[in-house]
C-alpha cells in the first residue's frame, strides 16, 4: 500500500473510532464472505462492520486516543464493529452470532473512551435496549405524574365534599332556626299585654 493510501486509510480508521459511541474488536477467521454478509446485516442500524489491518488499526487508535482498548489484541485477521446506533443492540447481535458462529470471537473494544473486555461486551449484551428503557422511563415518569396529580386533587376534593355536607346541614336546620326567634317574638306582646291588664284592673280596685 503507497504512503497517501496508508494515510487515507489510517485517517479514515480514526475519524471512525472517533464518531463511533464504541468500536468491539473481532477475529472472523474461518467466517465465509456469506456469514460475513449476514453479520454486516444483523448490525445494521446500530454498527458497521468493517475488515481492518492490524498496523493502520494499531496507528488510528493511537490517533483516536484508544489505543490502549486494543493493546496486544491486534493480531490475525480482524475486523471491527463500529457503533453509531444503539451499542447494547450491537452487542447483543455480536454475541448471538457468535453463539450460532463460533468462529467469531469478540475479543475486545472501547465505549465512550473507556476499555472493554470481552466479557464486559457479553454483559452489555445483557442490559435492555435504550428503546425498552426509555419505555420504562416514560412508564415511571407517567405513573409518578399520576400519583402527584392525586395529591394535588384528594385535598381539593375532600374539602368540596366538605363543604358540600356543611351547606346540607344548614338548609336543613335553617327553617328550624328562624322560626325560633319568629315565636319568640309572638310571646313578647302577649306577656306585656297581660302585664299592662293586670296594671288596669289594680287602678280600678283603688278607685
């Protein structure tokens, strides 16, 4: 390869890791082109696939500022996963064509700078999807918006029917209550009528 199609090449490898969220280091050895092409698939939308040379791979990272993700690995025929979708997705497809091929072995990679194991790659395959999770997310978001809308109306609520019972309970007693003072008010004349007779029948004794 000439010295400007090595640049080219390195160059390209860098700008990948460098817009990738991760990158997952493979070795297909024994893969057909046929099973490369169904991998190449089952990524898409999350990862593209892409064979590499160990050398031009070794001096992007180190441009990247990755290379410490890929140390001691870059041996054999490689290829990486570069991720710019969903890197949970991606790695869950990684894993379940390597159960179905195990020709294919994950050997390691990087997420958001840090350094991943294979293991740690077989452990995010595990996690949910960013899609079920923002689900989840939404659900408990739905349910605690619920839950302080309740709040906000029980008082509101028990305080109308409150309020309600106490307007019940004086058109009930109301009637009652005026008419009260209405008799009282009838005795009154009749009291001081009879006082006022009783006053005349002792003048009369006098005279």
């Amino acid at each position: 390869m000439a010295n400007a199609e090595k640049t080219a090449a390195i160059a390209e490898l860098t700008d990948k890791f460098r817009s990738s969220s991760a990158a997952v280091l493979t070795e297909y050895r024994g893969l057909t082109v046929a099973q490369l092409a169904e991998l190449r698939t089952n990524l898409r939308g999350n990862a593209t696939y892409s064979v590499v040379k160990n050398t031009l791979t070794e001096l992007a990272a180190k441009e990247a500022g990755v290379e410490s993700a890929f140390e001691g690995q870059l041996v054999g025929p490689n290829a990486i996963a570069f991720v710019e979708g969903d890197p949970v997705e991606a790695a869950k497809a990684l894993r379940n064509f390597a159960k179905d091929h195990p020709l294919l072995v994950i050997k390691g990679g990087v997420l958001d700078g840090n350094t991943l194991s294979a293991e740690d790659i077989n452990k995010l395959a595990l996690l949910e999807s960013r899609e079920v999770l923002l689900a989840k997310l939404a659900g408990a978001m739905k349910a605690q918006l619920t839950q302080a809308a309740y709040l906000f109306n029980a008082p509101l609520a028990q305080t109308a029917r409150v309020v309600d019972a106490l307007r019940a309970k004086v058109e009930e007693q109301g009637p009652a209550d005026t008419a009260a003072p209405a008799a009282e008010a009838e005795e009154a004349p009749s009291e001081a009528a009879a006082e006022d007779t009783q006053t005349v029948a002792e003048g009369g004794d006098e005279s």
